[in-house]
C-alpha cells in the first residue's frame, strides 16, 4: 500500500456511513414506540369487571338503577390519555382521585345517590386496578396536589405478570358469573339506546388490540376481550338495525 493509500485509509472515518441512515433511525423509532406502548399498555377487561362488581352491588345497596353500559365505559375513562396519544404521561393526571373528585362535584350536586356506583366505577381504575398493577411506574393520584407517583412500589406485578393475568381472568369469571345470574348479560341484547355507548370501548380498545402487530396484549388475554368485543358488537348491531327499521318504516308510511 503506498504512502497516500495508507494516509487516505487512516484519515477516513470509518463509523460514518456513506448511505442514509434514515432507515436504521426508522426501525429504531418503530421499536422504541413498540416498547413504550408494551410498556404502558392497559387491558380494559380488568377495569370494566371490577367497576361491575362494585357498581352493581352499590347500585343495589343505595336503590338506584344501574346504567351498565356507562359504567362499563366510565371506568375506561383514565385511560383517555393513550387515546390522545399521551403515552409519555400515562398514569399522569388523568389517574388522579383529586382530578375524579373535581369532576364529579357537579355530578353528585345533580345526581346524588345516584352518582355513587359510577364514581366507584372511575375510582377503581386507579385506586385498585392501576395502583397495584402499574410496574415500576406507579400512577400520579393526588395531582395537582402532588405530582408524585404512588404505587404497590413493595410488590412489583406488571401488567404482562402472570399474576395479573390470573387476576383478569378471575375478575372477568366472577363478574361475567354475576351478570348472568342478576340477568344484566342480556340486557346486551335488548333495544336500548344506552347500548350504542359500547361503541366506544370497542374503537377506542378492543379493536386496536386485534388490529395492531404484534398483539398488545399477551395470548392469555385474547379470549377474554374477544368475548368482550363480539358481546358489545352484537348489542351496538342490535340496535343500529332497529334504528335503520325504523326510519323504513316511517319512509314507507310517507305519502
């Protein structure tokens, strides 16, 4: 190799690519949202079982009729921060039992008594489920009193933790057991309007965790939200096709 040739090669920064690197940025980008979305996933089965279990029996106690489908989709709510895409603070504000407590202060100024099983519904969220199931990340409850994150910190179960899954698993049996036997299973089934709130549910949860690649949630979950997913497309069907019979009826009876 001549003098030139050896100076050329050694004055030649070899850790540059000559090509683009968007690509290799690409996939890196790719994986690290993959990782973040695994990381902060959030399985509706367990939240909408447990606010059943509780707004049911308190619904009971205090005499007031339950609207099943708006508890089912209240306790969801907390959540809503994923949905706007706001993974980096999930657990945030949204998670707060201060936050939960302002907004229902006109509500039970409205409702009352009546309010109280869908507050139980939108607590647990964060007080039950997420407290204890949230990683190493822990939920900010007592903003904007405190921004700090609190959680089962003693005992970490993630929610990809086999304890957890059992936990889903148990919570969905004991409450879907309980809707049969109060009969409130097929009141999914029945023409009522209130059942279009499902809707919200399956766009918002159960179809992107069929939708997206790879799965967002592990294989011992998928029965369960897919019986969620058939049960609330089967009740929103019902009633957007008696809403359509209706309309063909009236058109018919128009001169």
């Amino acid at each position: 190799m001549s003098p030139v040739t050896l100076s050329a090669a050694i004055s030649c920064n070899w850790r540059t690519p000559k090509r683009s690197s968007k690509p290799i940025n690409l996939i890196v980008s790719r994986l690290n949202v993959w990782l973040l979305r695994r990381k902060n996933a959030s399985f509706a089965v367990g939240h909408m079982a447990l606010a059943y279990l509780l707004g049911k029996p308190s619904a009971k106690i205090l005499k007031v009729n339950l609207n099943i489908p708006l508890i089912l989709v209240i306790s969801l709510i907390p959540d809503i921060d994923i949905l706007f895409g706001i993974r980096e603070l999930h657990r945030g504000p949204t998670h707060s039992i201060i936050a939960a407590l302002i907004v229902f202060i006109p509500v039970f100024a409205i409702y009352r008594r009546k309010a109280v099983p869908y507050f139980l519904a939108l607590a647990s969220h964060s007080l039950i489920g997420d407290f204890f199931i949230a990683g190493y990340t822990g939920i900010m409850l007592f903003w904007p009193l405190s921004s700090n994150f609190y959680g089962n910190f003693w005992f970490i179960i993630s929610i990809w933790n086999p304890i957890n899954i059992i936990l889903e698993w148990t919570l969905f049996a004991i409450s879907t057991i309980f809707m049969f036997k109060t009969r409130d299973l097929f009141l999914f089934f029945q023409n009522k309007r209130s059942n279009l709130l499902l809707a919200i549910p399956i766009i918002t949860v159960l179809l992107p965790t069929f939708v997206s690649y790879p799965l967002q949630v592990p294989i011992l979950l998928i029965p369960l939200h897919l019986f969620y997913l058939v049960l609330f497309s089967v009740s929103v069907l019902i009633v957007i096709l008696r809403i359509f019979k209706r309309q063909k009826s009236i058109n018919k009876s128009l001169p």
